[in-house]
C-alpha cells in the first residue's frame, strides 16, 4: 500500500472545481475513489493523471481530462448555458460557491392564486441577491415595487437560479405565466429543497434550526394565507395585506441564502469532505525519483 504525504495546504471551500461528476460515465464511487488519491481538483487531476489512470484506466482517464478542460473552459468564461446543460441536475448544489459572485445569484420564490400553473395566477414573484430584494407584483404594485414583467429583465442579470421546490413549481409557473413573451430560463437552477431534504429537513423547520428569524408578522405565516392576504388586496385595496404579503415573499427569498449555506456545508462534509485526502504530490514525486 502507498504511503502518500499529506499536504498542509488548505483546500478550496467550494466543491465544483473538484467535482468530476458531470464527466460520461462518471458514478460516485469513481469520484471518491479519485478523491481518496489526493485529486481534489481539476488542475490536480490534469497535472497528474497517471494517478487517475489507476483508477479509470488510460483511456477513460484521458477522455475525462478532455472534459474538464471544457468544464474550466466554460467556467472561466462564464458560459451558464455550458453549466446548465452539462452539469446534471441533482447536483446542482455544487454550483452554489465558486460558480457565481454572490451578486449574480438570483434567489427566487413566488405567491400564487393556486397551484395549477397556466390557470392560477402569480400574484408577486420574488427576487433577492447579495445586495438586495425586490418584489415584482401584478396588477398595481406600490412605490418600492416593480410590476410582474420587469422580472424577465431583472433575472438576465445573473448566472445562477436558486429556489426551493422551483423545478416543480415556480419555474413552471413563470414561464407559463409569461409564454406570450416566448419567455424560457437559460440558467443552470439550483432547486435546493432536493438536498435539504438529503440532509436536513423541510424549509422553515431548517430555518429554525439555521437560527434564521422571521418578522414577528410573518413568523408562522405559511403560503394558504399569501393567497387570502392577495384577494384582501386586490378586492378590498387592503395595504396592510399587501405589505404584509410582499414582505413575506421577499423573506422567502432572502433566507434561502442562509438556508442553502446550510444545506452547502452539509453536503460538502457529506459528500466530499468525508472522502477527499489532500496528497502533496510534489513531494511524493520527489521521494520516488530519489530512490534511483
């Protein structure tokens, strides 16, 4: 067995420039097995890919060579269209750091009339970044708003969609909402109710446990009541309701970046902290020309 030095050097936070499972054929198993050799990261992987060899095999390894070369190709020009097509859904976690500047990551939610999307309404869509939050509203939205059409807009600003159950709902629902305009999202989503639930648990029973702490006025207040706090608005001009209702939705948004920082650490120590050994190469290269 190989006795590898380890390195002291501190590793990157982020899990996608180790990742090596967008690569065909790529499981797992592969990719821990990868890890526990010491390439934690695609620079690593390309410097020495004898290792990989070992356990790929000579021609799968440099297939995969090839394709992170297109991956750090993409990333470096800031291509969301590459990520969002290559890079597989289910982990789209590992785009959360080192993807985007956190001013260019949209967090995204929606209050609705329903649940049926082209037949109920989206009343306000939400959307939050580093920086700010801003709620778009239909029908008559109050100074400090924006109407519900300026959102296709604001959201080509960013490289990164983050939402909670927004595969299943709030994406469908605004381009459904707005396919008169022809409207499609073009960026790589990262739905983060899937692995939350992985880890954690659901959405405001994790915010509890986050530590993240809502408005006395919204604190238990839960999506049925968005809907009643809508039709006091629009059929009795209610403010309270209407301030109440978009103050709700942009906390939604906001507090999905503690959440999913949350949610982020857990699956990097679940997924990649748990397997990945730093080896400095370097030095193991060294040691093993000396001996001749």
């Amino acid at each position: 067995m190989r006795c590898w030095p380890r390195s002291n050097t501190i590793w990157r936070s982020d899990v996608l420039t180790a990742s090596f499972i967008f690569a065909k054929g790529m499981s797992e198993e592969l990719e821990r097995a990868l890890w526990s050799r010491g390439l934690i990261s695609w620079d690593i992987l390309r410097q020495y890919p004898e290792e990989a060899a070992e356990v790929l095999g000579s021609s799968r390894t440099g297939k995969l060579v090839e394709q992170i070369a297109e991956a750090q190709q993409a990333l470096a020009r800031g291509d969301a269209a590459w990520f969002k097509t290559a890079w597989p859904d289910r982990e789209s976690w590992r785009l959360w750091k080192g993807f985007a500047a956190p001013e260019r990551i949209a967090l995204v939610d929606i209050e609705t009339t329903g649940l049926t999307p082209g037949y109920d309404q989206i009343t306000v869509i939400g959307l939050a970044d580093s920086t700010k939050a801003t709620a778009y509203v239909a029908g008559r939205p109050q100074p400090g708003d924006e109407p519900l059409e300026r959102f296709r807009d604001a959201i080509k600003a960013y490289h990164l969609i983050v939402t909670y159950n927004g595969t299943g709902f709030d994406l469908p629902f605004i381009e459904k909402s707005f396919r008169d305009a022809n409207f499609k999202f073009t960026l790589p989503h990262l739905d983060v109710m899937l692995p939350a639930r992985s880890v954690q648990g659901g959405l405001k029973d994790m915010e509890k446990q986050v530590g993240i702490v809502r408005p006395a006025d919204i604190k238990d207040m839960r999506g049925i009541e968005a809907i009643q706090l809508w039709g006091q608005w629009k059929n009795a001009g209610d403010l309270a309701a209407y301030r109440k209702l978009t103050t709700y939705c942009k906390a939604d948004c906001v507090n999905l970046k503690d959440f999913t920082d949350a949610v982020y650490a857990k699956k990097w120590q679940t997924v990649y902290g748990n397997h990945a050994r730093p080896v400095d190469f370097a030095k193991l290269k060294g040691q093993q020309l000396s001996i001749f």
